[in-house]
C-alpha cells in the first residue's frame, strides 16, 4: 500500500501471504505487492514499514513466530527487505501496526488509553497507554489471545484454555468441523450462522462472550474502557456483537462504567496503514 504524509492511500495491491515457503518467498511477495502498489499510486516512495507476524527486534529480526511459518523464527527481515525494495524499511510486529493505524487514522482517533483486538487466523492485542504503545518488558504485553479461563481446549501455542481456543478464525473452522463433520472456513461458518445453523451460531456466540470476558479482564487490571476488535473474524461483527452486548451488560467493571467495544475503523486496510507509522522512524 502506498500512502501520502497524511495517510490517505493512493494505491494498493494484495497477495496471498506465501507463509509456508519460507522468509524468501514472503520477502519477493512483499516486493511484488510493493512495486504493483507504486504503480497504481503514480508515487515514488522513498521509505517502507512493514507489518510482520511474530515478534519483531528493532533490527527486523524475527525472534518467535507461530508454527504456521515456516523458517521464519530468525529470519533477518528488514535486512532482506531493506536490499530487495531498495530504500530504508523500519519493520514491526503486525498486531501492533493494527493498533497504531486505528490510533493514528481509524477507531482509536481521540482516544487516549485502548486497547485493540485483531482476530485473525490467531487472537493478537495491542495497549495504547497515554497515546504510547505499551510493549511490555519482553515485547509481549498485551497477547490476550494466549490468557487461560476460557474453557479446556488445546492452545495453537501448546497450553489450553486461551482466548484464541474459541475466538480465533482457525478455532472457529475446526470447531465447526469437530461438531458436524464438515469442513467450512470461519467465513464459511458465519454465512451458515447468518442462514441458521445454530451451531454456527453458537460458535460466534461463544467467541463474542469470550470477547466480552477479556474485555472486562481488561477493563478491572487497567481501567480503561474503549477496546477496537479488527482482524478478519471482526467482519462477521454482526454475529459477535449480540453475545458480546449481553455479557457486558450483565457484568459491567467495577468502575461503573461501561466498556465500549468498537469495530476497527480501517477493517482490512489497518495493518497495512498502522505499518506506515513504522516508517516514520525514518523520516
Ligand atoms: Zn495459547
């Protein structure tokens, strides 16, 4: 994506994210989407940020990442990004470009303390403190997707009961599955709930409930009240919304007041968008 200085996108282009071939391939799809982007915007970009699963150092070195990438724990990325797009790129982590875009230009305008949500494939959450992303003493604040209390189920990270057990698209999908037999995509399962499959439903019942819980974990430890959710499971907001309503009006925080839940204003465009902030770095 390419974006002017005050964020407005001139031009755009998406691939699939070649995940399993290793952090070559996902460098030259980067490239390609890169330079189709540049060509639509009619711009000459002279700096990059970049978006990346897994826990990125100031370097761009991927020091952890999911098992869902291969040969990616290690991988010199910005190193490699720098020589392939050839100008300066500042990279971080993907769920924490999602918060900063919603700060900067979606959800989060305004708001000085939140914290933000991104369902995906997997439960990612980034704290805005003060207007400051608050990364934690090891980088890893905020990874509400892998706090225990919601059920038994076995964690993609090998623990159980996390978030990401039943709020996870993934989870979701093989939720489904393990009830009915059938194979369906997250998305797959919310077009079945939409049409009345009730367990379909209750699966979107369940993950908003469990939204709605973490929100509230959230809300007594900080007391803040404003969480953005985004992430591809958040267009299915229809579904969550109800159980996530309820579940909050039942136990508001102790604070009284009420924890506003808002669906991410950038939807798909916020990670892209939050890593331009990256970039600023370089200016
Ligand atoms: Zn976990």
């Amino acid at each position: 994506m390419v974006l002017d200085v005050d964020g407005n996108i001139k031009g755009s282009a998406h691939t699939s994210t070649p995940a399993e071939h290793g952090g070559d391939a996902m460098v030259a799809a980067c490239r390609s989407v890169a330079d189709l982007a540049t060509e639509r915007s009619g711009l000459a970009p002279r700096i990059a940020g970049v978006g990346a699963a897994g826990v990125i150092d100031s370097r761009g070195v991927v020091l952890a990442a999911s098992d869902s990438f291969t040969g990616w724990e290690g991988y010199p990325l910005g190193e490699k990004l720098r020589a392939s797009l050839n100008m300066p790129v500042s990279v971080g982590n993907d769920v924490a470009a999602f918060v900063l875009g919603e700060q900067r230009f979606g959800a989060g305008r305004g708001i000085e303390n939140f914290f933000g949500i991104a369902l995906g494939t997997g439960v990612g959450g980034g704290l805005v403190l003060n207007s400051t992303l608050h990364t934690g003493e090891h980088g890893a604040a905020a990874e509400i997707g892998h706090i225990p209390g919601f059920g038994d189920l076995l964690c993609t990270c090998g623990r159980s009961g996390h978030l990401e057990t039943i709020a996870a698209g993934r989870s979701i999908a093989s939720l489904y599955t393990q009830a009915t037999g059938i194979t369906a995509s997250a998305k797959e399962v919310a077009g079945l709930a939409r049409g009345g499959d009730e367990v379909a439903a209750r699966l979107f019942a369940d993950a908003g409930k469990g939204l709605a819980r973490a929100a509230l974990m959230i809300s007594g430890i900080l007391d803040i009240s404003a969480l953005i959710i985004g992430g591809g499971v958040a267009h299915s907001w229809d579904l969550l919304q109800p159980a996530m309503d309820s579940t909050l009006r039942r136990t508001p925080p102790i604070s009284g007041n009420p924890v506003k839940v808002l669906r991410s204003g950038l939807g798909a465009d916020a990670v892209a968008v939050g890593a331009s902030q990256f970039a600023d770095e370089l200016l």
